[in-house]
C-alpha cells in the first residue's frame, strides 16, 4: 500500500480477468511430452486458410507500411460477399473488438447493459472498464439464452442487450422464431448485439438458425462475425460488424485507426474466396461431433448438443481436476469452473485424430 494507489480504481480493479492458457510449447516444455492437443479455444484444427497464407506470403513485403486504416479491400470484399453497402460494415481486431468499441461508444457509468450468464466473457469485462452495470441473465435449465427473461430485464437506463448466437459456453443457439419474437415490440433506443462469431457453422448446421444479417433494417442492431474460427485465423484477430453507417460512423471514432494489421486485411480478404477450406472445415466439425456424441453417449456422460465446433461435458465431478489429469496427458480443454459449472469441461471439436486423443485420454482420466 503506498501513494500510488489512488490511481488504481476499484471498479477496475474488481474485474474478472481472462485467464489465458500456456503456450502449448511451455505445456511441452513443462510436462515433458511431446505432442499436446489443444482442443480448448474453439479454433479450427484444420489450421488456417490456404488462400489466405498464400495471401500473407504475397503481402509480406510490404508490412513495411501501415495499413489501410480504412480495411478497404477487405471491407469491399464483405460488401460483395454479404450483399450489403460497404458503409454498414466496420473491421476489428477481432470481433472481440467490435464488443469492446460498442460499450466504449454506447455505455458508461449509471447505464445499463443485459448479458446472459454464462455467456462469452469479454461483454462483462468490456462493460466493467466501462463503468456500466450489469444486468444478468441466467440460461434457462437447458442451457439456452433466455430472451424473454432478457426483455424483463430492460429498463429506462437499458443501453445495450447482447445476444451470442450461438453462445459460448454452452453452444446452444436462438431460433429464428425466438429472434423474432425478441424483436418484436423492443425499444429501438437499445443496442442489440447479435453476436455470430461462429455464424457458418451454425447456419450449416441448423435449420432454424437465424441469419442477423436479415434484420438490419432494425436501427439499433449490430451483428459481429469473426475470422478466426472458420477461416482458421484466430491468431492474426480480425472480424468485422454490420450495422447502420450512422453506428459504423459513430463506432469509428472510438477506433484506433490501424486497428488491422496489413497481413490480416489480405489473408480475411482472400480467405472470404476459400470455399474449399469452408466446406472442408463444415465437414471436419460435423463428423467430428458426431463422433465425440456417439463416443460420450456409451461412457454414459451427458453433454449440451451444441450448434458449433465445441460442447461442453458433464464428467460428474470437479472439472478443474479433470482438466489437470487431461493436461498431464497431453490434452488441453477448458474446465467451466470460472462460468459457475463445476463439473463441466468444454472442448473443442478436433481433427479425426485430435478427437480419438481427447476420448481415449478422457477415459483413462475418468476411470481412475
Ligand atoms: C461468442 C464469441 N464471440 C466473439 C469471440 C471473439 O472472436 P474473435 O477471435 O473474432 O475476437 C469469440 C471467441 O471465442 C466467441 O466465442
């Protein structure tokens, strides 16, 4: 304790922090194994696009400049391939960034913003730099954002509502129907965040999964869509949003204008051509989760059917020991202790191999 900590305020202080992983190699390193399997992050174990390396390998010579801090290419690219104006669209450093410039744009101290609980962690951190107040909204009993409940939760100082679609943790996903019946009668003086970072994979793989894109004539709507997880670029953060051009506008200001870096520009652009690499990694989730159904449903572990490329797993007793004994073996995965499910882990749908790993290992683990 001394002079210094006034600077440090409370409110800041008190956030929960995001708890990153090791680096795989340190776990190696560490452990004394040879080849750890991350199936934690919900990444795309295919690696990246191809199109998109090529892309990067062409645009290295040139990372002498800065980039266009406008993503124009990229941003033209979207255009076309979404059908929308290319005032609409905004870039990120990630969608974790869009997150982050819509509560620096729309939320401060005395608002409000609605998150469901559990849900991606980054809303609630975002919102507590801010300074806003949250207001929680538990999933219902089967692991499903509760829309209605959120509705409730509105109130005059209401300034954001964001909705993962699917969410992570849980991997369950809102209807269209459910969508529409949220919408219907909501104040337009709200931010939705329709956040549909893993949007490919579930609009492949439900029928009844809404496409956020259709509803933009709503003015207060944003949809967020990520690269990093069917186009396999998770590591160089790049996603985008889709709005009204008065919020891209607005967004635009709280932005750091080179908020995309020359190699993620070009490698988003190229990987928005890759359909082979899309179809590939459709394929590889979808057997891959069948398989790890089939595989949990005869060691008789109940798991939530999730709508993207990670589920999340009942092992019946303390997840944080599951996670260490599967780490010991090589086997990276999330424990859900810090979303409040003690006795979940969460993983990610790997290769073939990948998935065969994290079963044989997650049986020896268990029957000890
Ligand atoms: C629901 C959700 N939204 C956003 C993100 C962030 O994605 P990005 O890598 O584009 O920042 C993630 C990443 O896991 C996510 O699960």
């Amino acid at each position: 304790m001394g002079k210094i900590d006034r600077l440090f305020r409370k409110e800041i202080e008190d956030i929960p922090v995001y708890i990153p992983g090791k680096p795989i190699e340190e776990v190696e390193r560490m452990l004394g194994l040879k080849h750890i399997i991350k199936v934690a992050s919900n990444e795309n174990p295919l690696g990246p696009s191809p199109k998109a390396v090529l892309a990067m390998k062409k645009a290295l010579k040139g990372v002498n400049r800065y980039p266009d801090a406008a993503s124009w290419y990229l941003k033209a690219k979207l255009s076309t391939t979404l059908k929308t104006e290319i005032e609409r669209i905004i870039c990120g450093n990630g969608s974790d960034e869009i997150i982050i410039l819509t509560l620096k744009a729309f939320a401060g101290k005395g608002d409000e913003v609605i998150i469901a609980k559990p849900t991606f962690l980054i809303y609630q951190v975002a919102a507590g730099i801010v300074g806003a107040d949250i207001k929680f909204v538990p999933l219902t009993k089967d692991l499903k954002y509760d829309l209605k409940a959120m509705k409730r939760a509105i109130t005059d100082k209401t300034k954001i509502i964001f909705i993962a679609n699917p969410d992570n943790p849980a991997g369950t996903y809102v209807t269209k129907r459910e969508l529409e019946e949220f919408f219907d009668g909501l104040p337009e003086d709200i931010i939705v965040y329709l956040d549909e970072a893993y949007y490919e994979l579930a609009s492949d793989f439900c029928s009844d999964y809404p496409n956020g894109l259709d509803y933009l004539d709503r003015p207060n709507l944003i949809v967020a869509r990520s690269f990093s997880k069917i186009y396999g670029l998770a590591g160089l953060r790049v996603g985008y949003g889709v709005t009204s051009a008065r919020i891209v506008r607005y967004l635009d200001k709280y932005r750091d204008p080179f908020n995309v870096n020359i190699l993620a520009q070009v490698a988003a652009t190229a990987a928005l051509d890759d359909k082979e690499f899309v179809k590939k990694t459709l394929k590889t989730v979808k057997e891959g989760k069948q398989f790890l159904y089939d595989e949990l449903g005869k060691m008789g572990l109940e798991y939530v059917k999730t709508a993207t490329n990670f589920m999340m797993i009942d092992v019946k007793r303390d997840s944080v020991k599951v996670f260490e004994k599967l780490i010991c073996k090589g086997v990276i995965v999330r424990d859900m202790k810090a979303w409040g499910y003690d006795t979940f882990i969460r993983v990610s749908v790997g290769t073939r191999e990948e998935n065969k790993i994290f079963i044989d290992t997650l049986k020896k683990v268990l029957s000890k």
